[in-house]
C-alpha cells in the first residue's frame, strides 16, 4: 500500500491496450498514433525492468551538476532524441533512499515501463528538471535533494522527512498518443472493451480526475472528496480540449489528456490556479455513461 501512494505520487498506470472502436471525427480533426513517420519517436526496445539489474557496479562515463543541486551521472548515453517539458516518456526506473532502500519503482507493480509526463511537477521538480537532460536511450544515476522532491513531507513507515533520492532510469522510449484533437493529445491507458455505450450528444459522462498546470500540480482533484463530475455536452464548464477528448469515452476508460493553452484558458489563464498561456494535464476515469 505504502508503494503504491509513491506511484499515485507520479502516474497511475493499468496497461494500454489497442483501440478499435469507431471514433466520432465531427468538427474534430484526429490524428492517428503512427510511430513511423519519426524513427526517432521509438528508437529503442522496451526490456523487462527484470533482465536489468540496476544495483550492478557500472561505469560512469559522463557527469554533470544541474540548478537545485542535481547531480547526474551516466551509465549509457543513448542516440535518440532530447526529452523536453510536453514529452510522455516510457521509463524504467529505481528510487533508493541513501542508505540503499528502494522506495518506488514500476517493478513494484510488475510493470515493465511507466509513463512519466515531463514538465508538470509530477514529482516536484527535479524529476523535471533531471529528465530535461536526458534522451531516448540514457542510462543514468541522478542525486535528488530532499529539496527538489518532497521537503519535508513523508510517508509514515517508508520515507522520512527531508529525504534525498537516488534516482536510476533508463529512459526508454517515447509514449505516443493514443489520438490527438486539434492538438490535445490522448492516451487510452485503460479500457473495457465490453463496454460499448460511447459518451455523445444524447447521453452524459460521470468521471473523476484530477488535473495539473506546469506551475500548478494536482491543482483539482474530485477524488480528495469522491465527487466525480457529471457532464453533458450541451453543459459548460470543461474547457474545449478535455470536452473534444471526451466524446466517445466509454465506462472504466482511463485516460491521461494533455489540453494546450489554446484548447484550455489561453492568454487569460483561470484565476490564481493556471498561469496564462499554460498547458493542463487531465487524468480521467469515467465512472458511468448514461441516457
């Protein structure tokens, strides 16, 4: 239980599947997940996590000091390319607390990769910061202040407060969308295919998410008091990316949505909770659709 509040802490994962139900294309333009036309989108193999033993002697091979006192040390740099802030990579990776004791990791959920979105404080920011360095391929072993990562909050029985991380991952590939509408991207993480009632113009959606702004993470959250959020197309209230990412959607679907500006507040951000002109992340799990 422990270990699955450090994941909560990043993203939730169930496995993706293929998607193979009809998509409503009205007013929407959508672009389909095809890999390749960029053969540096996906230039390595995901490996199991277990045929790599990360607590093996390695050699390091380049070393470098970031802003927030981030070391970074490298095992293997890889060929491909850079990961910026927007990015949703596939990792394989270990968080040891200094006197060796492994904290987090997608082995602890048997998973071979996790996916990981750059640039919204998903672990504070020097997980942010660190991956920013890095490129498809990278190998590496990198220092976290407590600072940089949880200050002074712990969770009780497993990790201190003021705790510095060491954080070793490989990063393995980019996780491309599942689809993209007018430039917000999905990712299909989840679905029961038996469930076959898609939200439209003559039913309504019932979902929990929580969503975060680079400045802001986990800003709202219907989750903190189980009080998911109902909606119809004819309502307001969603800003034009989350509403377009919607349509469709079917009951226990679980889907990660990143809204550019433009699809979200744009220049005049929302109050003192999104920044003009910043992007939103969206996780969303639909509890029902009905008539």
């Amino acid at each position: 239980m422990k270990h699955w509040l450090i994941l909560i802490a990043t993203l939730t994962l169930v496995s993706c599947s293929d998607k193979d139900e009809k998509r409503d294309t009205k007013d929407v333009e959508i672009t389909a997940n095809n890999n390749s036309n960029n053969p540096n989108k996906n230039p390595t193999v995901i490996i199991d996590s277990n045929t790599v033993d990360f607590e093996a002697d390695r050699d390091i091979v380049d070393e470098k000091e970031i802003k927030g006192g981030l070391n970074i040390k490298w095992y293997e740099h890889g060929e491909g390319e850079q990961v910026k802030a927007g990015d949703m990579v596939n990792i394989d990776y270990k968080v040891y607390l200094e006197n060796g004791e492994v904290i987090d990791g997608n082995h602890l959920r048997q998973l071979a990769s996790f996916p990981f979105m750059v640039g919204f404080q998903m672990q504070k920011e020097g997980w942010d910061n660190a991956l920013k360095e890095l490129r498809i391929g990278d190998f590496a072993e990198i220092f976290i202040p407590a600072s940089e990562i949880r200050g002074n909050k712990e969770i009780e029985g497993l990790i201190p407060k003021n705790s510095n991380n060491i954080l070793k991952i490989r990063i393995l590939s980019f996780n491309e969308p599942t689809r993209v509408i007018d430039g917000t991207r999905i990712w299909l993480m989840n679905e029961n295919k038996a469930n076959t009632n898609l939200f439209g113009e003559t039913n309504r959606i019932s979902f929990h998410c929580w969503v975060s702004s680079p400045s802001n993470p986990l800003y709202f959250n219907t989750e903190w008091e189980n009080n998911p959020y109902g909606y119809g197309l004819g309502d307001g209230g969603l800003v034009p990316g989350l509403r377009k990412a919607l349509i469709n959607a079917k009951k226990a679907d679980l889907m990660f949505v990143h809204v550019p500006s433009k699809e979200a507040y744009g220049a005049m951000g929302y109050q003192d909770l999104v920044k003009p002109n910043e992007d939103l992340l969206y996780r969303v799990f639909v509890m029902a659709v009905t008539e």
